[in-house]
C-alpha cells in the first residue's frame, strides 16, 4: 500500500539518522583502546594449569554445567537424560535427577544451594528441589515457544531463562508464572548473564548481537554490535563494567558499558572453531573459553594475548565455569566428561 | 492487502522506537578512562585471584591428596 510505503521510508531515514547519531556518539569516546591501557598491566606469563580431576558418569554429550555458591558442589547435565550434583573435592556424585526430557541444554545451580533447574528441547524450564529426600520437581516454567538456551537463578523465588524463541523471561517461582518477557533479539537467544548487583542482565543471540537490559523495567539499554555470527556465550567483567562475548565467529570480544562498545577482540589466526563457552577468572584477567576445536583457550584480558590452552577433551568443550572462590576452571565436553584444572 | 505491510511497518516503529533510547544514553567516559578502570581493577585483584597467583599443594582442594603408609 502506498501510504505504508511512504510510512516505512520515513521509519527507515528516522532509524538511518539514529543509527547515525549512535555511531558518532561511540566515536566521540573512542579515545584509545584496551591494548593502550593495558601497557602498564603486568606480564601474566604462560598460564600453566594441570588437570586435577575428570569427572566421569554421564553418558552422553554434556551441554552445560554451574558451580554452587559453595564452590564445592557442581551440577552438570547431559543428554543422557540427567543431571548430576557432584562434590569437587572428592570427585563423588551426590545426588542424580533423571530428566523427563533428555534433550537438555542448559543447568543452573540457585545461590542458596537447595535447587537446581534445567531445560532445552522440551522448551521449558523444570526447577528441581535437590534437598528432598529424593529430587522433586518444584515447578515447569512452560511459557517459551522455543527452546531453553540458559537459565540463571537470582534466588530461590526467581528465575531468569533465554529461549531460542528470541526473548529472555524473567520467572516467579511462587506462582509459576512469567513476571517480565523481554523481547528486542531477532534472533534465538542464547545465552544470559547476570550483573553482580542484579539490577541489569545481558544476553547474546544468534542475531550477533548482545543487548543490555534493566531487569526490573523489562526495557532494553544497549545493544552492542561488532561478532558476525551467532553469540553463544556471555560473561560479565566482574566488575560489573563491562562484558565478555564468544561467537561461531571464531572470536571473543570485550564490551565496555560506560563507553558503549566494542574495546577489545580475541582472535588468532590459528583459531579456526567456534567459541561455545566462557567463564573469566576471579580477578577477570583470564578468560576461558571453550571452543569447537576441543579444547579451552586461555587469553589475557587485558592484552589480548592467548597465554595458555587447556588440552585433554576427545570432542567439543561445550561448557566452563570458574566457582566463587576462584580455585579452579571446570571443562564440560561432548565427550561426556568434566575436567578440573588449577 | 494491508496484512504483511503493516506488519513491517509495526516492525519498523519498534526498531526506531528502540534505537531512540540507545541514542539518549550518556556516554560520559572516555575508552581510555573506562579502560583504564577495567586494567585498574585486574591489579587491584591480582592477588585475590588464585589461578594467576597459583596454589600451594597443601591448600589445593581440587587435587587428590595421596595417603602415607606407615610400613
């Protein structure tokens, strides 16, 4: 129709002059890079991990794992149709949940340690109480239209889920019902993060981009661009300040919030696999980030440098995770073990 | 028919809509200033951080501890 025609053209020069606007904005503050800065920051040297422990009972592929507030216990899940509570320190699996559905794709561990939650395929997200006597569905968040790509609790009554159906929701677990849907992606989302504060969360989705939003608005902030393919992983700085992002683009970027862009891009020419997963270190030098190529890369912050890799996975590395007390990096593999490195 | 156009048009206002909060953000730091906090804050915590500083045998808990036998 004519009229919608001449309506999209003034939608369209309106978006090109905000689009504009935005960029220089960003160049305006674009006084220098994280490479400058990072001149004056100590050498890290060659990050030397050893492997302490690999974890073995799943049966098939492992999609995700999340470490407790304790930073002992950790919880893992696979295709094999379960999820498994483990104690790091012994190495011995402390509690089985069996999964109506197998195909999951993403765990997660609430602060105060007595739940877990878990979803995928089946497009739900089904928290468990793991205290019980034996595991005990609590609820099933159904709400999504697609599948459930990541879940984070914020405590025992909440919870925040990403579903491939291109929106984020946050949950109440009292009721069972979605307090706030968050919708901006064009594409599945895929993965979420918390802020230390909790006040803000952020996401990554196939559209490539990552977006800021205010938790208790539902509005979104920031939208930050620059990956070239799907993001698959998010992590905040732990500062709060800015965050960290891996992508089927081979690459990892840091994003500062304040300055509302790109600051710095891991990459190396070697590096032909995409990125699946990432975790930082406590002091958010170190990132590691598991990639296609089975293995997890360890690069400098800070300088961009890669200074190390963990080598010891059969298949992809499709999760990783660094507990609270920061006394280790945890590996998940397609190969259905968990490794401990420290 | 109206249907896939209006469509696009609602589409179009949602991204304008959007983009017109992103452009009123205040961009008040410079990348040199918050870079320079981001670098600030790793060296602040370097000794905080167990895997830059590394860990002692005695206190690794994720390594198994070997038993001794008395023969």
């Amino acid at each position: 129709m004519a009229a919608d025609k001449a309506e999209m053209d003034v939608l369209k020069k309106e978006c090109d002059g905000l689009r504009t606007q935005i960029e220089a904005a960003r160049k305006g503050v674009n006084d220098g890079n994280m490479s400058s800065a990072a001149g004056s920051a100590t050498d890290v040297g060659r990050v030397q991990l050893k492997l302490r422990k690999s974890l073995k009972g799943h049966l098939a592929k492992i999609y995700s794992m999340h470490w407790a507030s304790d930073s002992r216990s950790m919880v893992s899940a696979s295709q094999d149709g379960k999820l498994l509570v483990w104690d790091t320190h012994t190495g011995n699996k402390l509690v089985a949940v069996p999964l109506k559905s197998a195909w999951v794709m993403s765990v997660a561990f609430a602060p105060s340690g007595n739940l877990v939650a878990s979803g995928g395929l089946d497009n739900m997200c089904t928290v468990y109480n793991i205290k019980a006597a034996s595991p005990k569905t609590l609820r099933e968040l159904d709400a999504h239209t697609g599948y459930l790509s990541c879940c984070r609790f914020l405590s025992d009554t909440e919870i925040m889920t990403a579903s491939g159906d291109t929106t984020c929701c946050l949950w109440d677990l009292e009721t069972g019902k979605q307090k706030i849907i968050f919708t901006n992606h064009i594409g599945d989302c895929m993965s979420l993060a918390l802020s230390p504060d909790e006040n803000t969360f952020i996401s990554g989705a196939c559209d490539s981009l990552a977006k800021l939003w205010d938790l208790r608005e539902g509005t979104c902030k920031q939208t930050f661009s620059g990956h070239t393919s799907d993001i698959n992983a998010i992590q905040f700085f732990p500062n709060g300040n800015a965050f960290v992002t891996g992508s089927d683009d081979c690459s990892c970027k840091m994003y500062d919030l304040r300055s509302d862009q790109e600051v710095i891009t891991y990459q190396d020419a070697s590096l032909n696999a995409g990125v699946t997963s990432l975790t930082l270190s406590n002091s958010g030098r170190l990132i590691f980030a598991g990639y296609d190529d089975f293995n997890c890369h360890i690069w400098d912050s800070l300088k961009g440098e890669k200074v190390g890799v963990l080598s010891g996975h059969d298949n992809r590395v499709s999760c990783t995770g660094v507990p609270a007390d920061g006394m280790g990096v945890c590996t998940g593999s397609w190969d259905s073990f968990l490794k401990l490195w420290n | 028919m109206s249907g896939n156009s209006s469509n696009s048009v609602i589409q179009a206002q949602k991204l304008v809509d959007q983009l017109r909060v992103e452009a009123c953000m205040e961009r008040i730091k410079q990348i040199s200033l918050t870079a320079g906090d981001l670098v600030r804050f790793c060296q602040d915590h370097r000794r905080s951080d167990p895997l830059l500083t590394g860990i002692a045998a005695s206190s690794n808990p994720f390594k198994d501890k070997k038993t001794c036998v008395l023969l």
